[in-house]
C-alpha cells in the first residue's frame, strides 16, 4: 500500500502542474489515497498513522515548503477516516461518502490555516470553489483504485482459499493413509 500512496503523491504534482487556477480538477491524491488504503491496512493502525506522517512531511517539503502544516493535516484526516470506518464497511458508497469529507477537511483545513496566517482573507465562495473544483478529479480517482484494490483483494483472497482448500485436501488424504 505504501508505493500506492508513493505513486499518488507523485500524481498530485504532475496534474497539479497540468491543472491549476481555476480548473475543475484540483488533485488531491494524497488525501483519496488514505482513505482508500485504510480498509486494507486497519489491522496495523501504528503503521497507517506513520505512513500518513511520512507522506505529509513529504507533502510539506516537496510542495508547499512548510514544516510540519501538513503532518498535522493529514494525521487528523488520517484519524477521522479510520473513526468513520468503525461505522462503515468498505463499500464503494461508505468509501465515496467519506472522500468527500475528507476533501472538505483538507481545503478547510488548508483555507482556515492560511487565512489565520493572513495569506488569504476570509471568503467562503472561495472556499467553496477550491472544495466542489477537487470533487471530480478524485472522485473518479477513487473509484479507480477502490476497484483495483477490491480486485486485488479478491484474487489474494481467493488464490488464499485455494491454498487452504489444497492443504485440507492434503491433511484429508494424509489423514486417510494413516487410517489404512
């Protein structure tokens, strides 16, 4: 899972260089990227957490040249996804539901932070339009790769089955030439 969110956070520069200003399609790879990670990596909480630390402090020097803004960020993001799955089961809706709370979070976040920095001054349009400009770009982005690793999880699950169903027929037969 990590080198999905090493390849996510390349993509957000790539496009982010593409698409600018006011353009529909704001990337935020990064954030779609831990939410849709998290389901499959829930059993170590310690390493998701560190994983998202390492890719804010990456996000912070590489992109925006603040120092730690971004760790905060995406460690609280990172927080609120892994609350809301308690409730919600890894489904495409649930998984749609909590990007998009997600990417709201960031750019308030992100806004508030530089409007308390005197960066920017307060206006929600503004705010507004840098949160619906981010929706559809990673909303397709993260029914891609829901459906890749719902595949991929499928095929490791059912190449494990067999595994198993293999070393049952195995015990079943050792079982039997003991009986004879």
């Amino acid at each position: 899972m990590i080198w999905l969110m090493l390849i996510s956070f390349l993509l957000d520069g790539i496009l982010s260089s593409i698409f600018y200003g006011d353009s529909l399609f704001l990337p935020l790879f990064s954030i779609i990227i831990l939410v849709v990670t998290y389901p499959y990596m829930m059993q170590s909480k310690k390493k998701f957490l560190i994983a998202i630390g390492v890719l804010g402090l990456l996000y912070d020097v590489v992109y925006t040249n603040t120092f730690f803004l971004y760790v905060y960020i995406f460690i609280l993001i990172g927080l609120v996804i892994m609350l809301f799955y308690r409730f919600f089961r890894n489904q495409i809706i649930n998984t749609l539901l909590i990007g998009s709370i997600s990417i709201i979070l960031f750019r308030s976040l992100n806004y508030f932070f530089l409007v308390m920095i005197q960066l920017k001054s307060y206006h929600f349009d503004e705010l507004w339009q840098s949160i619906y400009q981010s929706f559809i770009l990673n909303g397709i982005y993260l029914i891609i790769l829901y459906g890749i690793l719902k595949l991929y999880s499928y095929r490791q699950h059912k190449k494990n089955s067999h595994i198993m169903m293999s070393s049952k027929k195995n015990i079943q037969m050792f079982a039997k030439s003991l009986d004879n």
